[in-house]
C-alpha cells in the first residue's frame, strides 16, 4: 500500500519536488556508505556493528524501491526465495 501511495505522491508532487526526494535519499545513502567503508576500514568492526549496518543499508534500499520500482518483475529476483508470491 504504501509503493501506491509513494508512486501517487510522484504524480501529484510533480517532478521537481519528486527529484528532490529522490536526491535526499541518495545523499543519505551516500553518507551511510562512506560511514560504514570507513569504519570497516579503521577496525575490525563487532558483529552489533555489522548488524547495525546492514540493517541502515537494507533499509535504505528498501526506501530506495520506492522511489524507483522495478518495472521489470518477470526477469530481475526471480532467484530470490519468496519472489514467486503475488502480491494482492
């Protein structure tokens, strides 16, 4: 429900203000990237952190699925465990 109402908002918001979310969120993906390169590299990082991690990139992906949806269904992820649901 909420990649409809993020698709609708596009529509509505208009391409400018889109593109400006759009660039928020790849700027925060930029951040967190250069943050956890960064304190991989210093240290050997502990398993909280390497968590902590994933989850704030994961999630970040996720985020970025919204904006940009894969128009593709048929031939991307098919190789992923549960990609063979419909979703209602």
């Amino acid at each position: 429900m909420f990649v409809g109402y993020r698709l609708a908002l596009r529509r509505e918001m208009g391409t400018v203000e889109w593109l400006q979310e759009f660039r928020s969120w790849a700027a925060e993906v930029t951040s967190v990237m250069a943050r956890a390169e960064y304190a991989t590299a210093q240290a050997e990082p502990s398993s909280t952190d390497l968590a902590q991690w994933r989850a704030e990139l994961s999630a970040l992906a996720d985020q970025g699925r919204l904006f940009v949806p894969n128009i593709r269904r048929d031939e991307y992820g098919q190789h992923k465990i549960g990609t063979k649901k419909k979703c209602s």
